[in-house]
C-alpha cells in the first residue's frame, strides 16, 4: 500500500503535546500500519526495527505513543482512525469488484441475448422454400469468463520493473517460477495494482545494496537483486521495512 488518507487537522489536534521523537514515531507506526493493511504484531523488537528505533530514546518515545494512541488487542496493536481508514478501503474495493462483475455479467447477457437474436434470423432465412442449404449447426460464440490468473499484468509489471530499476538485471522470459511470487504479492494484498508495485520498485530503487551500488566486503562482488529475489515473500518484506537501506 503506497498511498493513505491524512487528516493534518485531526493528527495536530490529539498530537500537540508530544515532543519531536514522539511525533516522529507515531507518524512511523501510522505508515507501518498501513503498509501492512493489518495490525501491528505485538512483537516489540519486530515493531522497534521496523520503525527503525535504534536508540533507547527513540525506543522510549514508540513506547510512550503505542500506549497512549494504540489499543492491544488479540491480533496486535490497533489504531481507531486507521482500522476505519483499511476498512473503508476494503469496502470500496470490495463494491469496485462487484460493480465489474455486473457489467461483466450484463456484457455477457447481452451477447448471449444477441447471438439468440441472430440465430433466430438465420433459422427463418434457412426455413424459406427457396433455399436447400441445410441449417448450420449452432456455435456458442459468447466470450469465456476471465480467471482471476487473467486479471494479473505480469507483462505489464516486469515492464514497471525495467522502468524503475534499469540498472537491475533484465528479465527476458516470465517463468512460471516468476508469475507465481508476482501471483502471490499481488493476492495477499502486499501489491495489488500496478501503481503499488511502481511505488514498491521506487523504495528498491532508492537502496545501494539492491540496487549494486554498496561496497562489498571482501573480494565479493557487489549484490545486485532481481525480479526473483525480489518477489520472494521473505525478500519483499525486508526491503519493505528498509531492511537494505543502510548501506
């Protein structure tokens, strides 16, 4: 998820009293949140890397905010604005997919409806005593229902890939192996649209060490990640808490 709704007047209203580290971590765990579009895990050395509180002050002020604006509930750590914000998000998804499935069903009904029409015409034209051709056999022509494996822009992201990162390594044949891991980011929500793996390749993009530019150790080579590596679930997630951004 690369894009949230914020509200600067309610946020400043409930936030004045914290100091400039408090600020800066409630402003972190909000973008947590909603990247992860779930709770954050009750898990506090997870929850310190992931906002990238090393220091003990730092640890002090995300500790101080999860109290005070966060509720800890059997699945993790709940805020009252962002679980209405993920659920109003889910709704409109949820109406977007009905909608084109109606007009996918209405397209549907009325090409079945037309092909009746014109099998109905040609029947009354073979009828006529003027013609002997016999009647052709009837050809179901009404288009197929599109499979969710269909809806997936696997071209359409590798191209995203080579815009974004042409300094990574070509992909020049999408294996099964490779619209599996696309398959499953874009399934579990993690990238649903072209526009979240655009913002995706733009956080890889901003990383030396993926992108091969950190110096290595050693007489290693410097670490350049691909499409592969970076589809894998593991993979993905780190560099989505910045993980690979230090260097």
């Amino acid at each position: 998820m690369n894009y949230y709704r914020f509200f600067p007047g309610d946020y400043l209203r409930d936030t004045l009293h914290l100091g400039w580290l408090e600020d800066l971590a409630y402003r972190r765990l909000l973008d947590l949140a909603y990247s992860r579009q779930r709770p954050i895990p009750n898990d506090r050395q997870y929850i310190m890397r992931a906002v990238r509180a090393s220091e003990p002050e730092q640890q002090t002020a995300v500790d101080t905010v999860l109290s005070e604006f966060w509720t800890l509930k059997a699945d993790g750590w709940h805020q009252g604005k962002v679980d209405q914000q993920l659920e109003n998000m889910a709704d409109r998804s949820r109406k977007a997919s009905d909608a084109a499935r109606t007009r996918w069903d209405k397209d549907l009904t009325d090409a079945n409806a037309m092909r009746t029409h014109s099998d109905g015409n040609a029947d009354a034209m073979l009828s006529t005593p003027l013609h002997s051709t016999p009647k052709k056999e009837n050809i179901n022509t009404s288009r197929p229902r599109p499979s969710a494996e269909d809806l997936i822009p696997y071209q359409k992201i590798v191209d995203l890939y080579h815009q974004k990162l042409p300094q990574l390594p070509k992909v020049y044949a999408l294996t099964e192996a490779r619209k599996a891991s696309i398959r499953a980011r874009w399934r579990d929500g993690s990238c649903p649209d072209l526009e979240a793996w655009g913002a995706f390749f733009e956080v890889v993009a901003k990383s030396n060490f993926l992108t091969g530019q950190a110096r290595p150790t050693g007489d290693r080579k410097p670490f350049r990640a691909d499409l592969e590596w970076l589809t894998r679930e593991s993979n993905f997630v780190k560099v989505l808490e910045g993980r690979y951004h230090h260097a």
